[in-house]
C-alpha cells in the first residue's frame, strides 16, 4: 500500500532508516560503579559533552484510574543518591495520576551515543518550600503559565491562551515572589534502573540495578538484550 506523499510502504520506508549509525558509545558492565546514580551522571556528562541537544531530557509515564498509560517529554531537575526529580502542577493530568497512583517510569534516551536509561519506582513529592525553590527558578514566563492552573485543558483559540498568559505574567513582574501551592517537586525513589547500550549488530548491552526497598545493597544483572 503506498502513501500520498510517495514513501511507498510505510513498513518497508521504515526498516530502510538508518539507526545506530555511530560511531557509538563503549560500555564495559564490569567497571561499571556499585550504585547507579554515579554510572547515571557519567553517562548524562558525556552526553553533555558531546553536545547532544536536551541531554536532561526524559520521557515521564504515568498510569490513569483506567490503568491506562501517559507519557511525556519533561526536563530532569536533579539526581543523587534519594532519586530523580522532575516537577509538575498538581493540577495536571500527570499532577492528578501521581497523587493516585504514585510511581512513575523514567526514559532518557541520548541516540547518536546509542544509549537509554531507565528508571522505575514509587514517586515522593517533596516538601513546599522545595516546590517553591523550583518554581522560583523557572522564568517568568513559564510562571506565569503555571499560575494559571489549566494544562492540558481545552483552548478555544492562541488568542484566549496569549490573552491569559499575558495578565498572568503581568501579576509575576508586580509580584516576583508568587508562587503556586500546586507547584510540586516530584522524586523517583529508583527500585530498578537499567543502562543499555546499544549495538550495530543488535547484540546490546544491558545492565540493570535492582533493590526490593531504599535501605537494601543494590544488585547488579546483566540482561539478555
């Protein structure tokens, strides 16, 4: 079957992309350090330096009261040995799901080094006075959007979402100090948190940490690719 724009098959179009065309990043699991926080940051150090784009960018899924699944693209704010962290209006769709159900996967995914981590685990939310540092630390304008309260709602025009946005922002440049109560750091307490590298010949290397709680040793397994 073929496509209006001339692609022809879109299953043969796709096999017929290239991936994994390198040169591609060296993993040896055995030097790999006994946590994976500190694996994590040398990965995410090289991938800076490389001068990969968004390299603290990660895709964030979250399930529904349908146990359906969510994901999105959000920017990594920190990482040490209590989890990762990300942030979100409590009154978003993603807000909403974690005060439900609160665990949450992570993806980063850095291409032209071939690598992908993954994190999995219950999700905190961190006290207000650290939400409040966070949201004080994003720009005005990204303030002003979060003061607003209405992600993911439906918008009858760029007219009413410009309109809104701009009396927002007017109310952060009188009141540099607002903040939102709804505005919530989120950390993913790791229960499992694999490094993969990848592989021309598709034979990649995994290498998973797992533990059963915070306070036990990590464990290290390879994986089967």
């Amino acid at each position: 079957m073929g496509t209006a724009d001339g692609r022809g098959d879109v299953r043969e179009w796709l096999r017929g992309l290239e991936v994994f065309a390198g040169p591609l990043a060296a993993f040896d699991p055995d030097l790999a350090p006994a946590e994976p926080v500190a694996l994590f940051l040398e990965w995410l150090t090289e991938a800076v330096e490389a001068g990969l784009p968004d390299p603290h960018a990660m895709t964030v899924s979250t399930t529904d009261e349908h146990g359906d699944p969510w994901a999105r693209v959000l920017i990594l704010k920190n990482v040490d040995e209590g989890g990762w962290q990300f942030a979100a209006h409590a009154d978003s769709p993603k807000g909403r799901q974690l005060a439900a159900r609160p665990s949450a996967a992570l993806t980063f995914y850095w291409p032209a080094l071939g690598r992908q981590v993954r994190v999995r685990g219950p999700v905190v939310a961190e006290s207000a006075e650290r939400g409040a540092a966070d949201f004080l630390a994003r720009s005005t304008t990204a303030r002003a959007e979060a003061l607003l309260g209405r992600q993911s709602r439906h918008l009858d025009g760029l007219a009413e979402r410009d309109r809104a946005i701009g009396e927002s922002l007017a109310r952060v440049e009188q009141d540099p100090g607002l903040v939102t109560d709804a505005w919530t750091l989120h950390t993913v307490v790791p229960g499992a948190v694999e490094f993969w590298q990848a592989d021309k010949a598709r034979v990649h290397t995994r290498l998973s940490y797992e533990r059963l709680t915070p306070d036990t040793p990590w464990e290290r397994h390879l994986l089967w690719p």
